[in-house]
C-alpha cells in the first residue's frame, strides 16, 4: 500500500523542510511507496491526516517533531469509525527539535534506520491520552510545564535544548502559582500547585523526565503535582527534573506521582495548557484526562 507522509516544514525552526531531500532519499533506499503534503498553517495536520486516513493511505506518517506527531494522532482519530478503533498504522520521521517520543519509544533519529522501520511494517499497539476530546501521544500538562512552553516560543536567538533550558530559568523567576482540586482513581487532592503533567510517556522537553515513571503501554496515565514555595526551592528541583531514575524530583518533599486511568482537575485561576508540546488554551480552569490503551499502531524496529 502506499504511505502517506505529512510533512510539518516549521518543526525545529524550519529544520524539518531543509531536512526533507534527506529523509525523501531514505523512504526511496528503504523502497517505501508514497505521497507527501506539506502543512501550511497551525493545525493543518490534523485536517492532512483526516484526510489520508479517510483516503485509506497506510501507514500514515508524521514527518516532523512531537507537535506534529501529536496533530497526526488527532487526525486519525477523527477519521476513526468510533471513540475506541484502532488508529493506524502509523510512523514516525524524526525532524523535531526534541523527538521526545522517538526516545521514549526507543526509535531510530537517523533517518536512514527510521526509513526502514517504515518499511518494515512491524507494529506496537501504544496507549493514547485524552484531554478535554483532544488526543496527545506523549504528554500533557498544566502550571509551570506550559507557562514555560509558551516562553521558550518567543525566544527565537536560541536553538535546541538550551532554548528550553533558558525558558525553564526564566519561568522559574517568574514563580506561578495555582490552587487545584484533583481527582484520580483511589485518590482526590486539594491545594496549591506549579504544576500538574499528566505522562503517557516520560520524557518531555528533550531533556526533563516529567513524568518518570509513565509507560507508553502499560494502560494507565502517570501524573505529578506539587509545589515548592521558593524560587529556590524550585531551582533546586530543575536538574532532578532531568533524572529519570534514583533522584528524580518526584522525590522531592510535596512533589507527587501517581498512576490513574482518569484524572480530573480544577485550577481556580486560569493556566495554559498543552498537548505534546503545542499550546491547546493559554487559559483553561477544568480538564478531564482518560487514556486508550493499546489505541495506536506504531511502527517500531
């Protein structure tokens, strides 16, 4: 059958249109038959991958970064008989800045390798969350994680991981703060907040273990919330956010991780919010979370 690639050309700054002769030439190495579009405004994606999904294309891939990975996602589920199907199959080229979820899942970024997963045609069922009826592969958050998204946006004299590393110090010093009400499977939560980061997956950012200890495929979403009452409380916390493993912030006094296949929250001032990287509301109050496991057919190695 033939592939249906949707190229995202602004991911990674643009990178991702200036990579493209390069990954064209491994889909056509690896034998790959396909089609490509280009996106050419916000949430173009979403209505592309409608589109080759109704158009039944297979697989469908994202060619670009966790943004464009999360529009596809969303894309397929439109076009999906019902609230439950399978989406899919479904791959990824990586041309994105961060790639969190090419890491999480342990996939090829060299686009020669990813070009042959593709072709490969080997597939993994992986979860999908949910917010709000908005889908995200890898994460999604609320407080600090999004107010920091949305400063690392408007700095354009840096690129890469430092870029978000700036934006985090600044968000820091800026020291947001939020009441919350939580509710979770077995457990409910009352009280001030920075944060709230809602895991499919556990890094986010390129280099921040948000959520450590979430699994793509083990049916249940992995959440952290909290609060530090310091900036440097909250500056003491920043490298354990970059530890997935022995002294992760989870750790860390009033900062707490949980594991639920639903969560529903109420912040008493409004915050931004995302879905795998992209501002979905700069001012949102209430958001319903659920998780669809094995929902997704990725191509893996």
């Amino acid at each position: 059958m033939t592939a249906k690639i949707i190229l995202n050309p602004y991911s990674n700054r643009w990178n991702a249109e200036k990579r493209w002769p390069e990954a064209e030439a491994a889909l056509k190495a690896a034998g790959v038959e396909f089609e490509m579009v280009i996106s050419d405004h916000p949430h173009h994606v979403i209505e592309l991958a409608e589109q080759a999904a109704r158009q039944g294309f297979s697989p469908i891939i994202a060619a670009g970064g966790d943004g464009t990975i999360g529009e596809t996602v969303n894309g397929l589920a439109r076009a999906a008989k019902d609230g439950q199907a399978l989406l899919g199959p479904f791959g990824i080229l990586p041309l994105g800045s961060a790639n969190d979820l090419v890491d999480n899942l342990g996939l090829p970024k060299d686009l020669v390798t990813a070009a042959q997963v593709i072709a490969a045609g080997k597939t993994r069922c992986m979860d999908v969350g949910s917010v709000n009826g908005l889908y995200f592969a890898n994460n999604s958050a609320i407080g600090l994680e999004p107010y920091i998204t949305l400063i690392q946006q408007r700095i354009t004299w840096i690129k890469g991981m430092l870029r978000y590393l700036v934006a985090a110090v600044r968000g820091i010093m800026d020291k947001p703060l939020w009441s919350a009400e939580i509710e979770w499977e077995g457990g409910h939560y009352k009280g001030p907040i920075i944060l709230a980061t809602v895991g499919n997956g556990p890094r986010t950012g390129g280099v921040f273990f948000m959520a450590p200890h979430a699994d793509l495929f083990d049916g249940k979403l992995t959440f952290v919330y909290g609060v530090r009452r310091t900036r440097r409380a909250m500056f003491a916390i920043l490298p354990k956010t970059m530890k997935r493993d022995a002294g992760s912030y989870v750790e860390s006094v009033d900062i707490h991780e949980q594991h639920s296949s639903w969560i529903k929250i109420h912040v008493d001032s409004p915050t931004p919010a995302h879905i795998d990287g992209e501002i979905f509301s700069e001012a949102i109050q209430d958001l319903e979370y659920s998780i669809f496991p094995g929902r997704l057919k990725i191509l893996v190695p």
